[in-house]
C-alpha cells in the first residue's frame, strides 16, 4: 500500500516503488518530516529523528519541553510567527491584524486516485496508480483549515503536494503567504542545481554548494521569466549525472514564484517552493477555499540523470495533456526569420510551396498578420486578418494545404498595443495603476486577464479565427513581463490578488480554447523560452525553448532545460546562417544534429536556399523520420556532465527495451590545449549483456563495453563546431 498510517506511532508512510516518505504528527500537534529518500522498511519507528538537537535557544509551546521547540523540528509545513524563525511556508493574517498562524493536526484521509486542481494544472492518473493523503491541519489562531495533499505516485518515484486553505468562517483571512511545498533536511551538505538565464541564454544549469544562511531565486514578473525555472534540485555534493543522491521540487506554475533556501545554524536546511509572497495576497472569504499549485517531488539515487529521467517520463505521463504527446509532430517552417514583418500572402504560398517540395509538413504564419501591424507598435488585441496583406486566410490557408501542407498561426493574446482597437474601445482593460506612470516592454502593454471579459473576449476572437480557417497549430507568444500590476475591477483589499488570478485566467483561456478544439496543437513560447514550465505543458505539449537558435547556444539551454522536462516538450529549429542573434556561422549538419533533439523544423527563408542546403533539409528531414519515435518516448541520457557548458556534448536516447540508442556528440571548439583532448563517451542506460552494433560503420561492441570503457570519438569530433550521431542497435 503506498500510503499508510500507524496509530500506535502516529506516523504516515508513503511509498513508492524505490522512495520512502516518513512524517509524524508531533507532541503538539505538529506535523513533523522524518525521512525522505531511498525506500525504506513501514513500521520501523523513526522518532528520533524528529528533533535536531537537543537545546536551543528557542521559545516553543507551553505544552511542551524546551526541547521541543518548532525551531528546532523538521516540519512538513512551517507557519509564521509561532516558534519556528526560519522562512516559513504560510502566514495567514486575521482581522485583528495578526498573522501569527501554527498548525496543528486535525484529521486524516487517504484514498485511491487524485482530484483535479480546481483551475490550476494538476497531475493526474488513473485511480489505481495513485493515492492521496489529505491531511487536514487547524490553525490555533482561527478557525482555519490548512490541508496538505500528497498523492503518491508509487510506479513513477514521484509525490505530488499542495495545499488548500478553507475558511469555514465566520470571518475573511488573507492569506499573506503560502508555499506548495517544504522540505526540511538535518545537514546543508547539498549543493543546488538549477536552471539560470536571460533572454537569448534560457536554462543554463547552475549548480553551487548550499552557503549558511538564506538562499534562492524566484520570479516577480507574473510569468515564470526567462532568468530562472521554477524547480530546484539538492544534490548530494558527489552526486553525478549518474550516482548520488538527489532531491528535486518542481512547481506546476507559470506565474511569481519563489524557491527558498535557507541552511540555519545548525546546518540543518529548508526547501520550499510555492508562489512568491512578494507579488502575492488573497482575501479568503468565509465559505472559500484556496488551492496553492502543486509542486512534485522526486528522489533519485541514481544522480542528476535518475532525477531527470524520473521527471520526464512523469510530465510525459501524468501531467502533458495533449493528445499530440506520443505522436510525431508536424515538421514545421516559420516564417519570422525569413521575413519578419515583410510578408505577403504570395510569399507565404512562395515559402510553403518550397517547404512542401523539401518535406516539410507545417507552414506557421508568425507576427504581422492582423490588425494593421508592420512592426511592433500596434494591434495586438485586435485579433483579425489584416486583408490588405494577406487577403481572404481561410483561402490561403486551402492552397496551403493543398499542398499537402497543415497551417499554423502565432498569437500573443495577452497583450495589447496602445494603438490597436482593443485598447480605444477598453483601456480599462489594461494592467496599470489607473492615471499613474506605467511601464512598456516592446511598446506593449499587458491585458488583465483577472477579468472575465477579457478572457471572454480574447476566446471570442481566436476561436472565431480557429473557426475561420483550417488551423491546426498556434504559437502562443507572450512578449514582455507584468508591472504596475493592478486591476481596474477588483476593489482595494482585493489587488494583492491579481497577478495570480492573472495566471488563472491565461489557464482558463488555454483551458477555453482546448475543449473547442480538443486537437489543436499548441506551441508555447515567450520573447523565445521565457515561460517554459510544468505548469504550462498542462495545456501545450511543446514550447519554443529559445529565440537563440545558434546551434552551439542552442546545447547548454536545451541540456539544462532536460533537467527537469523531456526532448519532446522542447521547440528546436534550424535557422539560417550568420545566424541572426550570434552572427555566428556553423555547418548545416550541425544546426540539423541539434535541433532533432526537440521537435524540430526550420525557421529561415527556405526559397532562397542553394541545392547543397536543400539537399541536407531533405536528409535531415529523413533523420527526423527514422529518430523522432526514439526521441520522442526513449528515455533521454546526458552522456557528458556540466549540462553542454563543456567544448564537448554528449547525449543520447535509448530505446524502453535498450535494444536501440541514439546519441549526439558535438565539439564546439577545439585547439592543441583543448579541455578534453581524448573524446571517450561512455554510454549509459544500455544492456551490458547484449552486443551492439553501429548503424553506418562496421563496429559492434557490449553493452558493458559501450558503458564502462566508451566509445572513443576523438576522430570524429575533430575541429570546431562539429557533430556526429552514433546510431546502434543490439543484435
Ligand atoms: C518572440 C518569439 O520568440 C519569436 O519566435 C517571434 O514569434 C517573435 N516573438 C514575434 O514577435
């Protein structure tokens, strides 16, 4: 049973097939953290582990010892204000001004299977793959109840928090802060892994020793922002991609959020993750309840690759909705970096004509197709086919697809330029500070989508699109970060509330638009990969990972967005050389080895290209074919360690029976001093019994070979800028 309750030592065990998570209900109630990690055996009393030290110099409850302090206890769920003088993860204001809050133990369930999260992304399953524990804890200074959820996941390693706070009256509580989840550990001795970056440079790996005292990262932007991800890992310091131990908490959220790391005095350390407070407060109205998104925890000791492999397999099966995950994805050309604003609907028909002779399957019409936008300055909201440069879409779109060609159309409905229809008819609709300075990013402004009306409208006008033409693909763009964030409809006590109900309505929107038209494909993106989280692979299966498609940029953002999310979530194309963010040149084979490792296609103008380079799309195109499928589903290896920041890369898939592997290697520079000299790649995850062979060349070696001695791809990768795959099956 993955869940189960001793009485007689008041403690919950969950399990899953290599985990083991141990809490107590503490001598004041308190839920208390025993143990997360490798399985363990039920019914062993952990309550020594309960306390970290003996004395301290920490106030605790009256029914208590000394010794019994909150300060010093590994907790599920700290609150503000009662003992415990770390960050804690709720505080709950009342109306006699106080936020002191503490939980205590009230009552327990535990059934089969999970409920859906009330308007949030949420994993799910089948009844008989998971079990939920609800355990329902009291505030000793109101009447409210504070649920902790955790569903267990027993195939997958995997266990799903949150928390719901219920206010059965007779009073309003604001909830002033609120993390999704907490992890407490007795030693600091971890270091943090995760993802770091800026417009053009998203999800590069970051990975630093836990320091004394207070760390983390967060966002305040509304959105999950291009400088951080919304997950952290723990690793044990000699954990490698391959061994040790390692932690991870990745949050289901595409809002502000907030990773709080704190190492105390006693080296005792804290994890939480959850919404960031900074941007946050809700009014909690006697009779409501409130749903923290989720987060999922992961434990692996088979190092940073267990832990990503774990997650991406669990996205893959218990979080991705849409029907188009399993299946080969269109390859698709765009046209933004063949034309930018410049297009005609004869240039579209010219560049899908040409795609369509090459292979390519999906023409997407990117910015510039509505309103009366030839530039960045105007119509966004006013969501209708500029006729003058495209003429009647839906006829377009027919010629299109009588090419044998689908179609896709780029939106980005939360914004609104100040010149465009929408903001002459609503400028009320706007986020900002009624009559005060606001700011602009890409001379745009932000929709308030905490309205209803916006979010009616925005549904109105792109399925009254959708409607119009055989669209089968949207690019879902969002172009700049939220400020000034305040809307015009909600009353004063209420603001703190709108940069969440913000995400709530681009949920409900994605949500709209889904049941409308259950097999639309839809591709998220932000000013490149500025929103690529868990919470929005809810409602789109893949997101454009980076306006940087400099394939040698491209590695180190596409390895470190594989700590935590699949090769099959991660938008890649090939684009033209010089390319247009680095003004760097690499070979075409190299733009294509890379870009297969997502869900690849083109974004360059394919009519203007030589036969040498027409002949490699349509080779490339013939690799995307034969390896999509093991990409797709196979279970994906980081050969080399350092997340592609290295001169040399390595990654690979290997097929569920371990009988075929794929793997990409490349050399970004090379020069007699180089850092690794002598290229030998072991590759992981195969069967050391079987013999392998390669594909292209006579070679054939054990599995056991292959993991432990390597291949040695010194001749291959000689030069700068250069690739190769290694194909091999087993005998
Ligand atoms: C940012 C995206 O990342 C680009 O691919 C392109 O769609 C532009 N926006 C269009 O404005």
């Amino acid at each position: 049973m993955p869940i189960s309750f001793s009485e007689k030592n008041k403690t919950f065990h969950l399990d899953t097939e290599h985990t083991s998570c141990v809490m107590q209900i503490g001598p004041s109630g308190e839920l208390r953290h025993l143990y997360y990690g490798a399985s363990i055996a039920s019914g062993d009393d952990l309550s020594s582990f309960a306390r970290r030290r003996d004395r301290a110099f920490s106030p605790y409850p009256e029914s208590l010892t000394a010794n019994e302090s909150l300060n010093i206890a590994n907790l599920e769920i700290s609150s503000f204000g009662s003992g415990d003088f770390h960050n804690t993860a709720i505080r709950l204001q009342k109306q006699n001004g106080s936020s002191v809050t503490s939980t205590v133990y009230s009552s327990h369930t535990i059934r089969k299977g999970k409920a859906p999260l009330p308007g949030l992304p949420a994993s799910f399953a089948p009844e008989k793959q998971c079990e939920t524990l609800e355990v329902v804890m009291k505030d000793s200074f109101s009447d409210v109840r504070i649920v902790l959820r955790y569903s267990v996941f027993e195939n997958s390693d995997v266990i799903a928090r949150s928390v719901t706070i219920v206010n059965p009256g007779p009073e309003p509580v604001r909830i002033e802060k609120l993390m999704s989840a907490q992890l407490d550990f007795e030693s600091s001795e971890y270091d943090m892994v995760y993802l770091q970056g800026k417009w053009a440079r998203e999800r590069h790996a970051v990975r630093v020793p836990v320091h004394p005292g207070m760390q983390g990262f967060r966002s305040a932007r509304g959105s999950t922002g291009h400088q951080y991800n919304p997950g952290i890992v723990l690793a044990s310091r000699s954990a490698s991609e391959r061994t040790g131990e390692v932690f991870g908490m990745l949050l289901l959220y595409s809002g502000s959020y907030a990773v709080e790391v704190e190492s105390d005095e006693y080296q005792a350390l804290r994890a939480m993750i959850g919404i960031n407070d900074e941007t946050f407060c809700w009014r909690l109205e006697p009779g409501a309840e409130f749903h923290s998104p989720e987060t999922l925890l992961v434990f692996s000791e088979n190092g940073l690759g267990g832990l990503s492999r774990q997650y991406h397999s669990f996205l893959m099966e218990h979080v991705i909705r849409s029907p188009w995950k399993h299946v080969r994805r269109p390859i698709l050309v765009n046209n933004w970096e063949a034309t930018y604003f410049e297009f005609d609907d004869r240039k579209i028909y010219e560049l899908a004509r040409s795609a369509a002779s090459l292979g390519i399957e999906m023409l997407v019409l990117d910015d510039g197709w509505f309103g009366k936008r030839n530039d960045d300055r105007s119509s966004l909201g006013d969501w209708f086919v500029n006729t003058r440069k495209l003429g009647n879409l839906g006829k377009l779109v027919e010629k299109i697809n009588r090419l044998g060609m689908k179609f896709g159309l780029w939106f980005e409905p939360e914004m609104i330029s100040e010149d465009s229809d929408l903001y002459r008819k609503h400028p009320e609709w706007v986020l900002s500070v009624p009559g005060k300075r606001r700011s602009l990013g890409r001379s745009q402004m932000v929709l308030d989508m905490s309205r209803k009306e916006v979010v009616d409208y925005l549904f109105e006008t792109i399925a009254g699109i959708l409607h119009s033409a055989n669209i089968e693909y949207i690019k879902w763009d969002m172009n700049r970060n939220l400020t000034e964030i305040y809307s015009a409809s909600l009353p004063a006590e209420q603001q703190g509330e709108v940069a969440h109900r913000y995400v709530l309505g681009v949920y409900e929107l994605h949500e709209r638009l889904l049941n409308e038209f259950p097999n639309l494909l839809i591709e998220g993106c932000s000013g490149g990969g500025g929103r690529f989280d868990a919470g929005m692979l809810y409602y789109v299966p893949q997101i454009w990972c980076s306006d940087d498609t400099d394939a040698l940029e491209r590695i180190p953002i596409q390895l470190g967005t594989s700590l935590f999310y699949p090769s099959s979530t991660m938008g890649a194309h090939v684009s033209v050389c010089p390319n247009h963010q680095t003004h760097r040149t690499v070979s075409f084979r190299l733009r294509g080895d890379v870009a297969l490792a997502g869900t690849f296609g083109y974004e360059l103008d394919i009519t203007a290209l030589g036969e040498d380079e027409q002949k490699q799309i349509r080779e490339q195109i013939g690799r995307y074919h034969q390896f999509n499928d093991l990409i797709r589903e196979g279970n994906f290896y980081r050969v080399t360690e350092n997340f592609g920041l290295d001169d040399v890369s390595a990654w690979c898939w290997v097929s569920a029976d371990r009988k075929e592997v794929l793997m990409t290697a490349v050399r970004s520079s090379d020069s007699p001093c180089a850092q690794s000299p002598v290229v030998r790649l072991r590759i992981p995850g195969l069967d050391p019994g079987l013999i392998y062979r390669m594909q292209d060349r006579p070679f054939a070696m054990h599995g056991s070979t292959l993991m432990n001695a390597g291949i040695n791809a010194s001749e291959d990768l000689r030069g700068n800028a250069v690739s190769v795959l290694y194909h091999l099956k087993a005998e």
